[in-house]
C-alpha cells in the first residue's frame, strides 16, 4: 500500500519505552486481550484533510458504530476535537502530550502505557487514530479493521505503511458506488499472522 508516512519522534513527555511495550505485549497476550485497530482510508493510504473525513459513507459509519459499542476508544487529541462530542456508549480515552488538557465526555491520558491501563478491563479496545497514534500502538496491535475506499484523495493525514505479510487477511467484503455514494469501496478484517 502506497502513500507518505510522518515520522514519529519519542519526546520526553511521551512515554512509549521498549520496555514497557514488551511488558505490555506479553500481559495482554496471556489475558487474549485482542487490541484492534480501525480505520478508514484511500487507495493512497490518506485519512482526511483538514482535521475532517473526506468521504462520507453511511455504510462504514453503520459498521464504526456497531464494531466499537460498548468498547474503550483510544484516540489523539485531534481525532477527538474532530468529532462533535464523545462516542456514546463507549469509553472514550484521548492520548495527548499536553499535561493540561480536558476533554469533555473522555479520559485524558498521557502514554500508550496508561492509555491501555485505562482500557484494562475491555478485551477489545479500539484504537481509532489518526496517524501518529496508529503508528504508536502498531506493535501491539493483534486485529485491523480496515475499509479501503478504492480511489485517491489529497490530504494531510495518512495512515501508517503496513507490511501486510505479517497479517493474514480473514475476511474481504466489497461493495461498489451506488447513486447516493460514488466510491468502491471494501471491508477488510486483518489478524496478525502469529497470533
């Protein structure tokens, strides 16, 4: 899958170290805890423009909503301010470098460590972006949700390179432009190949 992919540069107020990853790798494996990431994105790997979707897909959104209820959502503080208010039904847990931020609705967190502390008790927690949060919990991500809208789009935020050789592709669902939406598009559900 093409597409840009920023760098992302550990800071001292981001608290994401090899052994904690590790740590947590080998806690969330013995309790099965499948950590799951969802996401839409175009053929050349964008995510939006402008802190917005680009497209609207009222399939996808149906799929977002029954997919994530009732789970922990873990997000960056631009993904959340994006949306018009916290998800219902749904824990909402915002992961931000700034120490003084509030978010109405969410729990405000500072690591990926205390993200998924404040996750512990769902078995599934979503990790819904954007960019930069994707690629933090990418090691320990077991399950992609993807929908993959077959056409290109400008934008400014993307979504990280994958190798999906390491993933085994479990189901595939395709589904073509009709009069109210013109974009193919498909539903894919990816495991890790050594889970």
């Amino acid at each position: 899958m093409g597409g840009n992919s920023s760098s992302i540069t550990t800071s001292k107020e981001s608290v994401f170290l090899p052994s904690k990853v590790t740590l947590l790798m080998n806690k969330f494996d013995a309790i099965e805890k499948e950590i799951t990431l969802i996401a839409a994105i175009s053929s050349n790997n964008v995510l939006g423009k402008d802190n917005k979707l680009i497209w609207h897909i009222s399939a996808d959104l149906k799929r977002f909503k029954r997919l994530t209820s009732g789970h922990c959502v873990i997000m960056g503080r631009k993904t959340f301010e994006s949306l018009p208010y916290a998800l219902p039904k749904r824990t909402n847990i915002v992961l931000t470098r700034n120490r003084n931020y509030t978010a109405k609705g969410a729990l405000v967190v500072h690591s990926v460590a205390e993200a998924l502390a404040n996750s512990d008790e769902d078995l599934q927690p979503f990790i819904l972006g954007g960019g930069e949060i994707y690629t933090l919990f990418l090691p320990l991500v077991h399950k992609i949700e993807l929908t993959q809208i077959h056409h290109e789009f400008e934008g400014d935020a993307f979504f990280p390179l994958i190798d999906f050789s390491v993933w085994e592709l479990l189901s595939k669902e395709d589904h073509f432009r009709q009069a109210e939406q013109p974009y193919n598009y498909s539903f894919l559900t990816y495991r890790k190949a050594n889970k």
